[in-house]
C-alpha cells in the first residue's frame, strides 16, 4: 500500500508536494479545532482548502506506472474537494449546505493525515521497521486510530458548528 512516488524527496517538486502537504494539515487541524468551537475562520480556512487542493493536483503530476493507492486517494480527495468547496463559496453554509462542508473538510483533512501516516510508515526508520510492508499490525492500528479520530471529530463538528451568518 505504499504511496512513495518516483521522484526522490530532494526532487524540487517533491518539495514543493510535501511542503504543500504539511501546511495543509496544520491549517486543516486549525480548521478542525475551529469548526469544533462554531468558529469560521476565513483566513485559516482559505489556506487549508486550497493547499489541501495543490496537494491533490501536484499529487497527480508525479511519474506513477498504472493505477495506484496514491491516485486513488487522489481522485477520492478531488471528489470530496468539489462538494466542500461549493458548500462553503457557492451555497454559503446555509440549510444542509453547512454540513456538507464540515463533512468534506473533515474528510479532506483525514486523507491529508491518511497519506502522512502512510509516509511516516515508508520514510521514518523505526516505523518503517514496525510495518515495512504496510501490511503489519502496527500500521493498520495506527490507521484505525486516525480513522476513528477522525469519525469522533467530525461527528462532533457536524454537531458544534453553527456559524452565524
């Protein structure tokens, strides 16, 4: 299941992939304790759902052979982008509008947090040892644990955020 690329990390695109990445998740994780406490914030929110949609787009460029994991999750974060996206600029949050865009930003940030766990496991050296096929027993926990997380947090999102117009 590994979603290594063919270009090298010191590759500049690689880079500017993973540089994208990471200040996806920490704007998204931002976002996330925001929508729990009902609060908006545009700016943060702005800077997760378009780094979050570089990411998806430069993941596409990479020199893949045939269909893999990394253009599934690709495809799966581009469909989820489309409705989030259009909840929150087009339809403005309003009626069901704002849950499908706290379910989509949640979403999109889980797999931003999916494909670091994956990373982790194929680039860290005592993770990788841990599961070095990403078959083992300690990635699979260490997914689960992200995915329910994640289920718990936007269940309780969903719940909390109601922004006032």
């Amino acid at each position: 299941m590994s979603m290594q690329p063919v270009l090298p990390l010191t590759h500049p695109f690689t880079l500017l992939h993973v540089i994208l990445s990471l200040v996806a998740i920490v704007a998204g994780l931002i976002v996330a304790k925001g929508l729990l406490a009902s609060n908006r914030m545009p700016g943060w929110t702005t800077l997760f759902l378009w780094t979050t949609v570089a990411t998806t787009v430069t993941g596409f460029f990479f020199p893949f052979r045939g269909f893999t994991p990394a253009i599934g999750t690709g495809i799966v974060s581009a469909l989820v982008l489309v409705p989030t996206l259009f909840a929150l600029y087009g339809r403005k949050l309003h009626g069901a509008w704002r849950w499908v865009y706290v379910v989509g930003a949640m979403i999109s940030l889980y797999l931003n947090v999916f494909v670091l766990v994956v990373q982790a496991f194929a680039k860290v050296p005592w993770l990788h040892v841990l599961a070095p096929t990403q078959a083992e027993p300690p990635f699979a926990i260490a997914q689960g644990v992200v995915l329910l997380l994640f289920v718990a947090l936007t269940v309780l999102a969903v719940r909390r955020f109601h922004p006032t117009r």
